[in-house]
C-alpha cells in the first residue's frame, strides 16, 4: 500500500425493505437464506480484499462457531465461503467478554473509535464488518464506515431494530439485483 492510503472499512449487513437490521425481537425469519449463485458470487468478490473482520460481541457468538462449523462439514466447507471466515482475523468488540473460543480471533475491550482508527491506519488490506445492531449503529454513528453493502431482503417487516439512529447522507455508488430477490445497495457516505 502506498504511503498515506487508509485501509477501508465496508460493512455488508442484511436489511429489510423498510430498514430493520432484525425485527422487534431480533427475528430473523424474514431473511432470503437461499442465496443464488450470482448472490454468492458477488460476496466473494466482496471479501476477497477483506483481511480482517470485525464483529460485535452478540453476533460473534453465533457467527464463529456457526462458520466453524461449516468448516468442519466436508459437505458445506468449499462451497460456503467457509475457509474466508474461519481463516481471516476476527476482532470482537466487547466490553463483557476476555476471551471468545474460535480460530484467529482475539476480543478487543478498547475504545471503538480509537482501535478502529489505529486499525485503518496500520498496512493491510481492507476491514469488513458485520452486524449485531447496537455494534454497527455505533461504527455508523462515529463515521467510521467507508463503503456501505445493504443486503435489502424482499420483506417489510413493519418494525424492527435499526442500525441508522440519526440522519446519514449517502452516496448511491451501485445497485445490483440478484437472482433470489435480494438487491445490493452500495453506497459510500458524503462526507
């Protein structure tokens, strides 16, 4: 990397018609779970220059053994995209926890703000994030997000858990239909 480029941090979350990261309770039956090929496709190309991965403490807990796990399966480790996420660093942002079981990760209890600043600034290649609301309400809030991809499944849900708390203009860079009804919406904020 040339001397002064910040690695960039993308968020790829799944989102609801009308805006809700889950619903009122966390739900998420409304998700497109079967994802078409041209869907996989583009989440490859997305975390292909990703190589670290940040998570909230509550999505982390379901997230790494569930990848793991996929891993593990013969039947689900080439296909899933398994051995991106077993195999790239993870940190876990939490403020509860000091050790999370699970390959390559390691629980970061410091200021968000100030890590994933100092995070951008060291060499590497791209940050991605992924959700768990209040995590990603925060990353939002603080400005720290460079390139937004919401995942707009085919389902309003009425009410739900949102990740935008305030107004946050964007950018409109891409917006791609797949297959399975899911449609991506990439954007960058205006800064």
């Amino acid at each position: 990397m040339s001397q002064g480029t910040m690695r960039k941090l993308k968020l790829q979350t799944q989102v609801s018609v009308d805006g809700f990261i889950a619903g009122p309770n966390g739900e998420m039956d409304w998700l497109t779970w079967n994802w078409s090929d041209d869907l996989n496709q583009y989440v490859t190309e997305l975390t292909d220059p990703v190589d670290c991965i940040l998570l909230g403490r509550v999505l982390a807990q379901g997230f790494i053994p569930a990848w793991e796990g996929q891993l593990a399966n013969p039947e689900t480790a080439e296909a899933s995209g398994a051995n991106k996420m077993v195999g790239t660093p993870k940190i876990v942002f939490s403020k509860t926890l000091d050790h999370l079981d699970g390959q390559n990760v390691q629980v970061e209890k410091g200021d968000l703000v100030e890590v994933i600043t100092r995070l951008k600034a060291t060499p590497g290649k791209d940050l991605i994030a992924y959700g768990g609301g209040n995590f990603v309400s925060n990353l939002i809030s603080h400005g720290l997000i460079d390139e937004y991809y919401l995942f707009v499944n085919p389902a309003a849900i009425g009410s739900g858990m949102p990740i935008f708390k305030e107004r946050t203009n964007l950018k409109l860079v891409n917006a791609r239909a797949f297959e399975c009804g899911v449609v991506v919406l990439h954007y960058e904020p205006l800064r």
